[in-house]
C-alpha cells in the first residue's frame, strides 16, 4: 500500500526532492540556538567576549532569514505537491470510474461514488504534502538533538530521554490501530450521509409533490445519526491517542528537568549545558507533537486512500485478447440461448433464460409484454451494458464479446424511457451523439427530431443551458433532444427503449414519423408499451416471463387473438 502511494510521487519527483531537502535544512537550522545558548552562557559572557556573541546572534539572524525562505517553499511548492498528486489520483479515479461496467453503478450510491473522489482524495493530497516532509524534518530533529545532546552536553543525559522516546512510539503504534479502525467507519459514515443528500436533493420535486420532506428528514437523520455515531467512536479514540501522548511529553519535560537539575547539583553539567539540555529536550519534544499531530492526518489520509484503492482495485470492462475490427455494421442481430441474471450479494434474479431471436438486417422488431419480461434487458445486452451468463449475442455473424466496446456501442444507437440530459447547453447535448459534430450536422439532426423550432425560441437557442438532468425542460423535449442525439449518431442499429413515452399524441405521431423514415435500412429493436407506435414494426416480439409468447406482424397477431390481442384491447380500453 505504501508502495503504490508513493508510486504518484514519480511524476513530480523533483518538487518532492526540493520539499524533502528544505524540510532537511530547515531541521537542521532549528538545532544551532540551544547550543549558540551554550556558548552564551559558558563562555561568552563570562569571559567578556561581546564581539564574538554578537556575531554569533548575527549568524542566528541570517539563519533564521534562511529557514524563512525555506519554510515558504516547504509551505507552497510543498502543498502544490500535494495538490499535484490530488489532481492525478482524481484523473486515474474518474477514468477508472468510467471504465466500470454497469453493475458496479447498480450497487453503490452516486453520493458515495462523490465523496470518494473529493473528501477522501483531499485528505490524501493533505497527506502527501505533510506526510513525508513533517515526519522526516521531524525525525531529523529528534535523532540531531539526541546526537547533540551526546557530543555536546552529557551523554547520560542523552540516554535517559533517548530511552523514554520507544516507549512513547510503543504506545503510538498500539493506539494507532484504533484510531485507523474508527476513522474508517467513519469516512463510510460521511459517504452515506453524501449519499442521502444526493438522492433527497435529487428527488426533491417528488418530495414536495408527496408531502414526503419529512420521511426524507428522518432518513437523512438516521443517516446522520450513524455518522456521528461512528465519528464519535473515532474521536474516542483519538482522545485517548492524544492525552496519552500528551502524558508522555509532560512526562519527558519532567525527566528532563528532574535529571538535568541533579547532574547540575552533582558538578556533572554547569548552568549553560543546563540550559542547552533543556533546550534540546524541548526541541525533541515539538517534533514529536508533530508527529502525534499527524497522526491524525496520516489516518485520514490513509483511510481515503484504502478508500481509494477499493475502487481502483474493481476490473474494468475488459476486452478480449484479440478484438476483432469492426467497421461500420449491417446490423443482422442474433440472440442465440441467452441466459442473464441480476446479481447481489446474497442472490440472483434471473431474468432471461435460453433466449433465441434473430433480428434480420434492415427490419424493425418490437418487443411487448408485462413489465419484469425483460425486453429492457435485451437491449442493453445488445451493446455489453452487462455480460451474459451463457449463450452468445451475434452482429453480422460475429460475437459481440470478440469485438472491441467502442466499435460496437459506435453502431447502436440508444434512445431510452428515462432521459438523462448533461448538465450543459441544448448544443452540448444533441453533440453527444457525434463528438465533433459541424453546427449543420446539429441543426439538421434537430430538425428531423422536431425541436428545431422549440430551441430557436428558446433564449440563446442552442446554448441555453438545460439545467441539471435538464430540468428546464418538459418531459417531451428531454426526449426529442435524446432523439436528435440517435438522429445526429445515424447508426446502423437503433434501440428504441420507449423513446416516445413522455410525448403528447400530436408530437408522438411527427416523432414517428421522423424515426420510421430514419429506421430505413437499419436494424431497429423497440421496446414500447404504446402498441400504435409499433402497428408498423415487421415482427412483433410478445415476451413473458419464460420467454417468447407469440411473435408476429400487427395484423396477424390481433387475428390470433392472444397475449397481444390481450394487451392490444387493455390499452384501447
């Protein structure tokens, strides 16, 4: 672990270099005042020797004036380090984030996911600034002192606070585990009080809309309960980490003086070697406030970083060893005994199993049924939003899993039931379907989803901003902007998950008007609960909970008269 922290040093090596060797000289400058106080003491001012103190007060001055302009690079490149290093764990934490395939957003909560990358990644960017640079300048006024003490002063006195310091770090490590523990849960506390935020501050409309603030108040109080909960044991043990340190210090400060005044009533040291050890005492004693001080940090910032590491740890969506170059697809789809569960921790709940359907090249199949069917699942299998259990999923004749992601989700187009709208501008959006798109290219794909005319009376047209999720928009211009997107990607295979749900009667029909002159010579899957939307698909899929119950065209199905028929005359009436 240790390791793979330092790893993010690498890059910025040379600043951490610099950082390292001020904290070293800064350390360094701190251990010449207790000895110019000996020679004070002893010997310049017994013997009259004014000129010599003075220049060596002068020497102090200067030196401190160096220690000033290094503690300013320690304090800022240092903490630009620090900052640095944030920025690249951030980079390889949304990058990986972005890699994840779906199941991993099934399972963890969007507030969670957040507060990993900010509260836990700025504790780490505190750690990798202070960690290294307060523990080494720390030691190396710890071991100087001792040193000093036993070339300078009396190295029986050096032994007696050399021999207390163990049994202090003894004690840090022993409570140090502890501490670690508590702030762990702690941090998983503060994620799920984020999480409660997100989704209540989400969900806030549906809340107004059922009087419901106050259920959300309580589960934001339960959720805050269990955080102070947990942040109080944390404190618990960080209270008996530091009065036990402090004990230590009180302790070192009476061993110090205790011996140091015996010695000197014995003719063992003189007034100025006195004085020196006190000095020196005092200046082992303020790095190891340091020390105990980031403890603090150092479990925070640790804690962020196993934090960190857990999701960094999670594979990927991988690819196979050997991709097969697709370009463009014709779109001939091939369902070949699928089999698919959701799965939990403690369970799994299979909702497709031996499924076979070919979708010819060039047609329209339709997807009907009850909810819990899984006619959703089917399409987000098509472009490997989850992997399959067992069976193979074909295009063209070739698996979908030999293929590389981007080549396949480049030839699917997806406009699904629920809308998610960027938080950007109308242009931002329908762009998404073709990075790079020519401003041509958007207005004519808006056009053919009919919202042309809607933006431009909009204030600053296609650059007004949609708000978060877009909720400045109604429910049918959502989706007619998600339309325009598959519009502007033209696809060879288009997923139609209820993509004119949210549409009133007059806008649906141009809707489908558009998308059926789109649907030529592509390979179109519709998952649609409004049967008028789907009279015209070549084949009618009707699927239940143990697969497919009938299949046929509009006509022929109704004559039949079954499941279809069933739910062709639920929805009439």
């Amino acid at each position: 672990m240790i390791k793979r922290f330092f790893s993010y040093y690498k890059p910025h090596k040379k600043l951490f270099v610099i950082d390292i060797i001020c904290s070293f000289l800064v350390a360094v400058c701190n251990l010449f005042y207790p000895f110019v106080t000996e020679q004070i003491i002893n010997s310049y001012v017994p013997n009259k020797l004014l000129t010599l103190m003075l220049v060596w007060c002068g020497a102090l001055l200067a030196i401190y004036l160096v220690k000033a302009t290094l503690s300013y690079v320690v304090q800022h490149w240092g903490h630009i380090l620090g900052v640095r290093i944030q920025g690249d764990m951030r980079e390889d934490f949304f990058r990986h984030i972005e890699g994840l395939p779906f199941t991993f957003f099934d399972d963890n909560k969007t507030g969670a996911i957040m507060s990993r990358i900010t509260n836990d990644l700025f504790d780490i960017s505190e750690l990798a600034h202070h960690g290294p640079e307060d523990t080494f300048m720390s030691l190396i006024t710890v071991v100087g002192a001792v040193v000093l003490l036993w070339i300078t002063v009396n190295p029986w006195l050096a032994l007696i606070i050399f021999c207390i310091i163990p049994f202090m770090l003894l004690f840090a490590i022993k409570t140090r585990k502890n501490m670690r523990t508590a702030f762990k849960k702690s941090r998983e506390g503060m994620a799920e009080v984020n999480a409660e935020v997100e989704s209540s501050i989400s969900g806030i409309r549906v809340a107004k809309a059922y009087n419901a603030s106050e259920s959300e108040v309580k589960k934001f109080h339960s959720s805050n309960a269990k955080f102070m909960k947990a942040r109080s044991s944390a404190y618990k043990a960080m209270g008996i980490f530091f009065s036990g340190m402090g004990f230590f210090n009180d302790f070192l400060y009476l061993a110090a003086i205790t011996a140091g005044g015996l010695f000197m009533y014995f003719d063992l040291i003189d007034a100025g070697e006195f004085a020196a050890y006190i000095l020196y005492t005092t200046m082992i004693i303020n790095p190891i406030r340091t020390l105990v001080n980031i403890f603090e940090q150092i479990q925070n910032g640790m804690t962020g970083f196993v934090r960190f590491t857990e999701i960094m740890d999670i594979p990927v969506e991988e690819e196979c060893a050997n991709p097969v170059e697709v370009g463009e697809l014709k779109g001939d789809i091939r369902y070949d005994n699928v089999t698919f569960s959701y799965k939990n921790k403690d369970s799994k709940n299979t909702v497709i199993k031996d499924f076979s359907l070919t979708v010819p090249a060039g047609k329209t199949v339709a997807l009907v049924g009850p909810s819990g069917g899984g006619k959703t699942t089917l399409c987000h299998l098509l472009p490997r939003f989850y992997e399959i259990e067992q069976g193979s999923i074909s295009i063209d004749g070739v698996d979908i899993r030999s293929m590389k992601r981007s080549d396949l989700r480049r030839n699917v187009g997806i406009v699904a039931q629920d809308v998610f709208l960027f938080g950007g501008s109308v242009r931002e959006n329908i762009q998404y379907g073709k990075p790079g798109a020519t401003e041509e290219e958007i207005i004519e794909a808006a056009k053919r989803a009919n919202i042309h005319d809607f933006i431009c009376e909009l204030p600053d047209g296609y650059d007004t901003y949609v708000g978060e999720r877009g909720v400045k928009l109604s429910g049918g211009q959502k989706q007619r902007i998600s339309i325009a997107r598959a519009f502007l990607k033209n696809p060879p295979i288009l997923v139609l998950d209820e993509a004119t749900s949210a549409l009133d009667n007059v806008t649906e029909y141009q809707i489908q008007n558009s998308l059926n002159s789109l649907s030529q010579g592509r390979t179109v899957m519709v998952v649609a609960h409004r049967l008028s939307t789907i009279k015209n698909a070549d084949e009618i899929i009707v699927i239940g909970k143990e697969g497919i119950i009938e299949r046929g065209t509009h006509n022929q199905l109704i004559e039949a008269k079954g499941e279809y028929y069933k739910l062709s005359s639920t929805v009439a009436n």
